[in-house]
C-alpha cells in the first residue's frame, strides 16, 4: 500500500541487528523514533494496571506519594523511565537511574512476586497497545529487544526468577493478573488521583478526558478500581480517533525527522532542571509505621 517515502527505512535497520546484543538501540529506535506516543501511552497504562494488584494499590497509597504528589510522582517516573530509554543502563546516566530506583524502593517490603509483575507491565503492556492501536505492528526483534532490556533491568534491580523469553513471561504474567486483581478501596483512590495525568498527553486523547481514560480500562482493570463501563461513544471515538492516527501516520505522515523528547524531558514539577541522582521523595515515606 502507499506510504511516504522512508517510512519504513528504521524498521529495516532494526532487523540487521541482533536484538539481544543490541537491545538498547533497538527499543530506544522503537521508543524515541517509530513510537514515541504509544510507548508513552503504554507506561501510562502499564502505571494503571498495577493498580489492580491489591499489595501494589495498598503500599501505592500509605505512602501519599500518588495520592498527594500526584504530577511530581508521575515525572519522577518519567525521568527515570526515559532516561533509561535514552541513554541505555551501562551509560553513567543509566546506572544513576538504576541507583535511584533501587534506592527508592529498598525500604518497602515488596513481594519478588510483585516486582516481576511491574516489570512485565513495562514489557507487555506497551507492547500489546502497539500491537492494537500503533501504525505497525511491532516485529519480532523489536518485542525481543524490549524483553532483553527490560530483562537487565530487573537484575539489576535484584529481582529474582524472571522468566527466560517473552512467551513465558507473558504466560506467567497474564496467570498473575488471573489470580490476583481484585478492587480494594486503595485503587480507587489512585485512580480518582491520576486520572488527570491523562491531560497532558499529546493527540486525539486530550480533548475527551475522563470518559475515554475509562475507555482504555479494560474490564478486569476497571473493575479492580471501581470505574463503571465507558459510555458507548467514548470506546466508539477512542477506537475511531486511534484507527484514523494509525493510518495517517503509516500512509500519510513523513517519518519523524526528531527524536521525541529531544534535549531531554522537561518535568513542570522540575522548571529549574533535575539531578536523576536524586528525582523522587528526598525521604523514603513510612507505611505500617516502618
């Protein structure tokens, strides 16, 4: 079919290289470059879906980070998330972010259960939005690559018994959401919290607000939070809006001549810049008076 000259120049550069030698530079080809908003859209949702998990809901809201700091907790994530994408986890940027995660979570006591299933948001979550909703559907080195990244990075945050490749990780982790979703009055307060951050994503979402953030949910989700069914026109405009940006964007759009976030993010909780070595809560919160 037709399409803009170069459209499809990346995707083939991805596929001489070898995605778990070259996992970085695949995903963040994939992340900065093919699908900037959707990636963007997917660690958004993958934040969402772990509120269905009633321990991760639970420990969310006794420290008030979410709940209170609601836009500061959302760049301190995207901070450490993108820079991470963009520098990869052996630059010296990379290993402070890596520091800085690891530091900020060693104090709670978190289930290795519960760390495994929030790194698999951060692989399958993005990746099955592409799939449905992105302007191609992601290849195969491209879901490897983001495995193998995502992979390191949960080793290096010490957790334990991460599954070996991408079909068993989604196996496990599908399995776990089977077992474990149920509402707690904890997600409803963090999803009341947070919806607004959808207001400053770019695109067809912005306009429609609460409603369509419903119409992302889907039903094992939104019951564990206590979000009623979107009203029919919500789900009819989000499939509508996202099916006519996929197309214009495989058929009609040039390829993207910038890299998204290009000069680094800019947080409005941070108007005066940011150190990635100290992004988040300067003191640890207590929860079960720990």
């Amino acid at each position: 079919m037709l399409h803009r000259r170069g459209r499809f120049d990346r995707l083939r550069e991805i596929r001489e290289l070898d995605p778990a030698r070259d996992a970085h530079r695949i995903y963040r080809t994939t992340a900065l470059w093919e699908f900037p908003f959707d990636v963007r859209m997917g660690l958004l949702l993958a934040f969402w879906r772990t509120f269905a998990v009633p321990s991760i809901a639970e420990l969310l809201a006794a420290t008030g980070e979410t709940t209170t700091r609601t836009e500061r907790r959302a760049d301190d994530t995207g901070i450490l998330m993108y820079t991470l994408i963009e520098h990869g986890l052996d630059h010296p940027l990379g290993r402070a972010a890596t520091r800085r995660l690891n530091h900020l979570h060693r104090r709670y006591a978190i289930d290795n259960d519960d760390y495994r299933y929030v790194l698999g948001t951060f692989v399958l979550v993005g990746t099955r939005w592409i799939d449905r909703h992105g302007w191609r559907p992601l290849c195969c080195h491209e879901r490897a690559a983001i495995y193998h990244f995502y992979a390191e990075l949960g080793r290096r945050l010490r957790i334990a018994d991460i599954p070996p490749d991408l079909a068993s990780y989604a196996i496990w982790y599908d399995a776990f959401e089977a077992e474990r979703f149920a509402p707690t009055a904890a997600a409803r307060q963090l999803i009341t919290a947070t919806k607004g951050l959808l207001a400053d994503l770019p695109g067809p979402l912005r306009p429609v607000g609460e409603r369509v953030a419903d119409a992302l949910l889907d039903r094992p989700v939104r019951e564990a939070v206590g979000v009623p069914p979107p009203p029919w026109w919500a789900r009819a405009l989000l499939t509508a809006g996202l099916g006519a940006r996929a197309g214009y964007l495989r058929h009609g759009a040039t390829p993207r001549r910038r890299q998204y976030l290009e000069g680094g993010l800019r947080a409005k909780t941070y108007p005066d810049g940011y150190d990635v070595a100290t992004v988040g809560p300067a003191r640890p919160y207590r929860v079960n008076g720990r």
